[in-house]
C-alpha cells in the first residue's frame, strides 16, 4: 500500500481546489458589482449622503459621492437662474437638463469603474477637495 494515494491528492483534489478558487473569484466580482451600483446610485439627487456615509471604506464610491455631491449643489444654484427677468425659467430648464446628462455620464462611469470627472463640475471638485 506504498503506492496508494491519499484522498487528497491527484486530480480530484486539484478539480475541488480549482473549483474553491472560482468561487473565491466571484465573490470578488460580486464585491465590485455591488460597489459599481452603489457608486452609481450616488447621482440620484442627495443619495450621495447616504451612499458616502455607508460606504467610506470605498474609494470608487467615496469619489462618485463626492462628484453627485457637487452636481447636486449646482443643481440648487440652478433654481436661483429662475430669478433672471424674461428668461429666467428657460435658463433654469436648460441648465437642470444639461445636469441631468451630467448625471447620467456619471453614473455611466461608476458602472464601468471609472474615476473620470464629470465636465465643467467635477473639475472644481478635485481641486477643492485637495
């Protein structure tokens, strides 16, 4: 009985121990799929409260808070165009539409795992938040 092999070794612990680090692998990926939602949940007006205070341990979700943090407060300062005389509620339409694509890219770039600023406001934010 020398030559016998343990139950452990051979093939089948090499498919068992393959099979373990595949699964070890997906939680990975569950881990970043979760995170990429979450960062991208930011953008929806002042969920980045929420998000950033549950998840600071996350620099993906940390960043995209910070940005729908910014694009949130131009929002509000958005309003303020609708005391313009004549044009007012126009520009006020014009500037939250432009904000809401900006919202949309920024969210597009937390599920693709991006840490891009979005444009015109994600700019200012990097350098006040150095």
């Amino acid at each position: 009985m020398t030559g016998a092999s343990t139950p452990l070794e051979g093939e089948f612990f090499d498919y068992l121990q393959g099979m373990m680090d595949s699964f070890a692998g997906k939680e990975n990926e569950l881990a970043h799929d979760n995170e990429r939602w979450i960062a991208a949940l930011s953008y929806l007006g002042p969920a980045f409260i929420y998000t950033y205070a549950k998840n600071r341990d996350s620099e993906l979700i940390r960043y995209h808070a910070n940005q729908a943090c910014l694009l949130f407060a131009a929002w509000l300062l958005a309003g303020a165009a609708k005391k313009l005389p004549l044009v007012g509620s126009a520009v006020k339409s014009l500037l939250r539409y432009g904000m809401s694509i900006l919202a949309f890219r920024g969210a597009k770039n937390a599920v693709a795992l991006k840490k891009e600023p979005i444009p015109f406001i994600g700019e200012l934010g990097i350098e006040l938040l150095r």
